[in-house]
C-alpha cells in the first residue's frame, strides 16, 4: 500500500512506513508505541526519537564512519578518523575517555 507516495505495510496491528530507499521512517503498534527515524544520503540512521521520549543523534564523516553520537540522556561521543579510517580522537562525557592522537 502507499500513502503519499510512500511504502507502508501493516502487519498484524502494527503500520511501518518506509522512504523511497526502503529504510524504514515510521513505526507504530495498537498499543501507541512508535518510533521514527531519519536517514543521510548514505542511509545512515542520523536520528532516531521514540514515544517513550528517548532520541538518539548520530553524524557520519564522508567513509560513513560514526563521529558523533548524542541521546536524550544527556550522553555524547565525538570521534575523528585519519584519511585511512583509523580514528586519530575520542571524547565522551560519561566517563572522561579522551584519545587525541591528531
């Protein structure tokens, strides 16, 4: 079935709505919970936020490697990589870890 020109499927009693590169964007069950995500151009999930009010944000440098990620937490990581993808730096604020070999 599509709905604005997008894929949806049901099944059961839940609905997931997929985007035209079928990563799927929205998820719902009878019960009300759901979740939506969102996506970069290489398909990386970037954000995520559910109804229990949790989110999740993610960035990815230009090799689709994860150098930032933050949540509704409070939590963060920021990473670099060289041009070899070995990551050259790692920060965090959960436990301090600092690496820094730029």
């Amino acid at each position: 079935m599509k709905i604005l020109k997008t894929s949806v499927r049901k099944i059961y009693n839940s609905i997931t709505i997929y985007d035209s590169n079928n990563n799927q964007i929205y998820y719902e069950n009878s019960n009300g919970y759901w979740y939506k995500l969102e996506y970069d151009k290489n398909n990386n999930v970037i954000y995520f936020e559910n109804s229990d009010g949790y989110w999740v944000k993610r960035e990815y440098d230009s090799n689709n490697n994860k150098i930032y990620f933050e949540d509704s937490y409070g939590e963060w990581i920021k990473r670099e990589y060289d041009s070899n993808n070995n990551k050259i730096y790692h920060e965090n604020n959960y436990n301090g870890v600092m690496i820094d070999n730029r």
